[in-house]
C-alpha cells in the first residue's frame, strides 16, 4: 500500500525535496555573515553551556533552544563562546529549513498537492525568518513546535491520541517561548469544537490533555518558581505592567499588580488593550503585505469547520499577545502566524484557479510574481548581514579592551553592548544604565551600587546611548573632570564606545583650573591608546608611541579656561625600549584656534633613567590670557612612550 502510493505519488515528492534543497541552499548561504551574537542570541548560547555543566536555572529567558543546543554542542562544542556560534548559526539554519515539513503536510491535508507545493515555495522565497534565525533567536524553533503541534491537532479526527501529542508539542514550545502557554487553550477548544469528529470522543480528554501538559511542563515550572527573575515580582511582571519599553531595562523597575491598578484607571487598561489589539493586527499585515492579503482573503473564503483551526489560530494569536504588544511592539512576536498566512495563501491560489484553463500557468506566474518581490530581497539581506558583521566585529575590539584593562570585580554600566561586553570580559560585574530624566539621579544609582565605571555607546546600527537616556547627553555635551575621567575612545570604530572612569571622591567638588591642577592625559580627548596600568596616578595611562620605529605624533585636549600667569608645567611619563640613540620625544602646549606654539621641549631617549619607570619632566611656560590649551605629543624611533598625567603649579 505505501509502495503504490509512493510511486503514484513520486512526482509530488520529487518536486517537495527539489524545493527543500533549494530552502537549504538558500538559508545555508547566510550562515558565518555575523561573526558575533548580541542580547538573546548570545544569552541563549550562554545559557546552553551553562546546561553542559548542570545549572538549568532560567535566568534570563527560555531553556528550550538552550537545552536544543546543549545536546549538540555535547559533542561538537569546544566551550568557546566564539567558536560555538558557528555550531548554533548551522543548527537555527537547519530548523528553519526543517520547518518546510510540517507546513507541507498542514496545506497538504487541507489543500491537495497543489497547495502544498505553492506553499512551500513560498516559504522558501519567503526571507522574514532569515533575519531572526541567523541572530541566534527563538523563532525557528517556536515555529517548527507550533506547527507540529496544529499538525498533530488536525490528525486527531483520524485517532484521538493525536491530541495528547500535540499537547506535548504545545508544551516543548512553552518551554521555548513563554506564550506557547497558549497552545494549550487554542488545543482544548478546538478539541471542544472537533468532538464529534474525534473518534471514541469522551470529555475525560479535555482532562488528560491537561495532564499531559502539566507533567511535561512541571520540571520547567519548577524550574521558573526558583529563579527569582521569572516570579510576578520579576521579569514576567515587567511585561505585564510596563508603561514604556524602556523600563523592561530598568533595573529599578520592580513593578506588582497591586501598584499597577494604584497608578492606572479603568480607562488606562482599557485604552491599553484596545491599543495592543490594533497595533497586533497592523504589524501582522505589514511583516508581509502580500502573503497577508491572500491570508486575510483566505480566512473570509474558506468558511466551512474544516478550516475553523485557521481562524482559531489567528483569533488566539491576537488574544494571547495584545496585551503586551501595546507595550513591546516586535515583528518577532507575530512571525509565527506568517507560516499559517503562507498556507492559507497556497490553498486560496490553488483553489482560485482550480479547473481553470491553463491553471497551472497561472499558479506559476502568482509563484514566479512572489519570488520577484520577496526574493530578490536575499541579495540584499546578506549584504546587510556583511555590514552588521564588520560593526559587531569591531565591537570586539572595545570588548577585549575592557577585559584587558578594567581589574577584575569592578563593575561597569552600560546600556547597548552589555552582551559582548560580558561575553569578553565575564571578570566584569556589567549593570544597565537605568533610563531616568536626569543626569544626577543617574550618579545616585551608579554611586548607590558602587559602579565605577561607564561606558557610553553610539549604538552601531541601533539607537545611540544618548538618544535612548538623553539625559547622557550631558556626559557628551560638558567635561565632568575630574568627577569623570575618559579612559577609551576610538573614533576609527564603526560602533564607538566611550569608556569613563567615576572618581567618587571628587564628585560635587567645584573645579577650577590653575595652582595644583593635575590633567589625567586620559581624561582628555585621546588619539592614543589608554590602558589599565597600576603604576599610573589614577590606574590608566595613554600610550602615545607604540614600540615601532615610525614617527607618531598625538593631540591631547582640550584642557579648558586656563587662566592667565606663569605656571609650572609638570609631565608624568615612562619610556620603554628606548636605549636607541634615535628615540626623541617632542613636548608641546599650543593654543590649537590660533596654532600658536606656547612652549615645547624635546627629549632625548638618555633623559628616561629608568627603563618601564614614570619619570617627571618640568618646564615653564607663561600665558597672557586665558586660554584653552592643547599638548602635543610627538616620538620617533624605537621603543614606547606612556603619558600619566601634567601638572600646572604657578609660579610667583
């Protein structure tokens, strides 16, 4: 029997596994474009290795795709983060191309061979899961669960069984994605609806498919109740009662029902959820406008209780998201509708043209209109994946500089980074820079947790820091030294990130330039390279000649208002591999609006006594007014040359 049928069938199939190859060929192409995972990639790769070694407590999102990965990184892993992503881009590359069957076999049920097939293609030209797959998210494998699950649920008029099987799909998605929870409603009202063509059909199912979901999701629920991030108290609450997206990343943000109805009217939650229901169904059409049209069109054209899980699909969709979405707005939260929206689609062109003359050639040209459209979209997408690639990979470059050079427990806050920050330096406690209106209630929180550190970012090809919390605007807009010192900036990088270091203690002191003043060359605007070093006064120093024989000059400054007299200058440097006779090293402070040259010195490589040991070199200088100054620094031959600090004393 499977034999004539296979062979009756062999066509059908040849087609079905000539388009597979032509998913995988397509999907496969994007794997290694993006170098490095950021936010829930990352985390989720993280949280896998973490498996490897026993702790499966969730402490930042779902274990599903984690524990998917885990069971292959077991044997192919290194436990390098870096070297495991390409483990992970293959296997999201290869669920979502595995994706392709049970759609298939969903369209081939209720619409013959020819939806089926126009469906497929239309999944395989459909580039909307690519972005999310190759990022390391959840997606594909949501997905991959959702549609076995409705498969599984539609099989169940054939053997009532079915239903507890696809209850415990339903349960692996909830493990994978939080609002899989809703599979199991969808599952106990379809079966309600379907009872009379379930065969041997009794109410105790309703009960057993309940069950069924309840043991297979007690480990995880246990799981939930022990890490306090996943409690009403924690992130799960943050969704339910945020007001704006910014406070999912507050870390002060700790909200409860209670303070939610304190502060909201009925018409507050009223108003909310009338707007998450319109935002939902908007993004939905606008993640694919023509594969959504023909969906739309389908659910008004296919009207018979064969096709009611459809509507009930959508109709659950909508229902168990609009809440959050009123708030959390993510075309990532409605893809797993579109797979639905594509087999509507097949079986609507299929059966539009059913009977009709030549009905094959115009099935082809609706496909061939699709591919032109949404394929060509692929060229593009990988282009764009090359760009991400080159900024991600040059955040790695600020990323090692932090583990190199922030001693090990100090803690740092960041806003965007956070991920590749603690990705490469783990030594590292990272917190969120919390988002507040103020600059000074954003002090009070990083000196309450004792965080030493910040670091600012331009966002790469997101938002930047400081339109995210204008209130770091501030930071950018007016020296705060010597309260903050800058300690990294590289202007070169396509995603810049500037690193300070808070110096508490001299936080709210009124600041003056004149007698006394000593500038932290690294406080200043840096062409050089600044590095943790625990001889310097303040624990960094910048490099202005790396150990190469090439001349090399660098501009530190400007070092505003210094008032008129006659000072002491006074520089803090070290020299390394400079017993050449060629080392020089060119000292000089210059008006930089007029060029004009207030003094200079040079150095000879003899005048550095001690070889890797800070040295103090002074001179005197004398301004007429005041001015903002400038230094100059220039070296040539070999060895290196630190700059610590200079001083300015008056002189009577």
């Amino acid at each position: 029997m499977k034999i004539s049928f296979f062979r009756k069938n062999s066509s059908i199939y040849l087609i079905f596994g000539l388009i597979i190859l032509l998913c995988f060929i397509i999907r496969f192409s994007f794997v290694g474009l993006i170098p490095l995972w950021r936010e829930d990639g990352y985390h989720y790769l993280v949280k896998a290795e973490e498996i490897l070694k026993g702790d499966f407590t969730p402490k930042w999102a779902e274990i599903g795709l984690p524990l998917f990965y885990s069971f292959f990184l077991l044997f192919f892993g290194s436990g390098d983060i870096f070297e495991d992503t390409r483990i992970a881009e293959v296997l999201q590359a290869f669920l979502e191309c595995l994706i392709i069957i049970p759609l298939f076999l969903i369209a081939l049920r209720f619409f013959k061979w020819k939806g089926a097939i126009i469906a497929s293609v239309l999944f395989t030209f459909w580039p909307g899961l690519i972005h999310w797959t190759m990022h390391g998210y959840t997606e594909a494998l949501f997905i991959f669960l959702v549609l076995f699950s409705f498969y599984f649920l539609i099989k169940s008029e054939q053997n009532r069984t079915y239903l507890l099987i696809a209850s415990g799909f339903s349960v692996l998605a909830f493990y994978v994605r939080f609002n899989g929870i809703f599979l199991l409603p969808f599952i106990l009202v379809f079966a309600w609806i379907w009872r009379r063509e379930i065969p041997k059909w009794n109410w105790r199912w309703l009960a057993y498919i309940v069950l069924v979901f309840i043991l297979v999701a007690s480990p995880y629920f246990a799981l939930r109740m022990s890490s306090p991030q996943y409690s009403l108290e924690g992130r799960a609450a943050r969704y339910l009662f945020s007001d704006d997206h910014q406070q999912l990343f507050d870390p002060e943000f700790r909200p409860t029902l209670s303070s939610y109805l304190s502060t909201h009217s009925l018409r507050d939650i009223f108003s909310r959820g009338w707007r998450g229901i319109k935002i939902i169904i908007q993004d939905t059409y606008k993640v694919n406008y023509f594969l959504m049209t023909l969906a739309f069109i389908g659910l008004l054209f296919f009207t018979k209780k064969k096709f009611l899980s459809f509507h009930l699909v959508f109709l659950f969709y909508f229902l168990g998201l609009f809440w959050i979405y009123a708030v959390v707005r993510s075309l990532r939260l409605v893809l797993p509708l579109v797979p639905f929206a594509i087999i509507l689609s097949g079986g609507l062109v299929s059966k539009i043209f059913e009977g009709k003359k030549k009905a094959g050639v115009w099935m082809s040209l609706v496909i061939v209109f699709f591919i032109f459209i949404y394929g060509q979209n692929f060229l593009a997408m990988r282009d764009r994946f090359r760009g991400e690639g080159e900024v991600w990979g040059d955040a790695r470059k600020w990323g090692m500089w932090i583990a190199q050079n922030i001693p090990p427990g100090e803690t740092m806050a960041m806003r965007e980074g956070i991920d590749i920050a603690n990705m490469q330096a783990p030594q590292i406690e990272l917190k969120t820079i919390p988002r507040r209106g103020d600059i000074n209630e954003i002090w009070s929180y990083l000196e309450n947790n004792r965080i030493n550190y910040i670091a600012i970012g331009s966002g790469g090809l997101e938002a930047a820091d400081w339109r995210r919390i204008p209130a770091l605007r501030q930071i950018r807009a007016r020296s705060l030294a010597p309260f903050l010192v800058k300690i990294y900036s590289d202007e070169k990088l396509k995603w810049i990130m500037e690193i300070f270091k808070i110096n508490w203690d001299k936080k709210g002191v009124l600041y003056k330039r004149g007698a006394g003043d000593v500038v932290e060359a690294e406080s200043l605007t840096v062409e050089g390279i600044s590095r943790f070093d625990s001889e310097a006064s303040q624990q960094f120093t910048v490099l202005a000649k790396d150990g190469t024989s090439e001349n090399n000059s660098i501009l530190l400054g400007p070092v505003r208002g210094v008032p008129p007299g006659k000072y002491r200058v006074t520089f803090r440097l070290k020299a390394k591999d400079h017993a050449g006779a060629d080392f020089l090293t060119g000292l000089s402070v210059l008006f930089l609006k007029t060029d004009e040259v207030i003094w200079k010195r040079n150095l000879r490589g003899n005048e550095f006594l001690k070889e890797g040991i800070y040295q103090k070199f002074e001179s005197f200088f004398k301004l007429t007014s005041k001015k903002d100054l400038h230094f100059r620094i220039t070296s040539q031959g070999s060895g290196e040359l630190w700059v610590d600090n200079f001083e300015f004393s008056h002189v009577d």
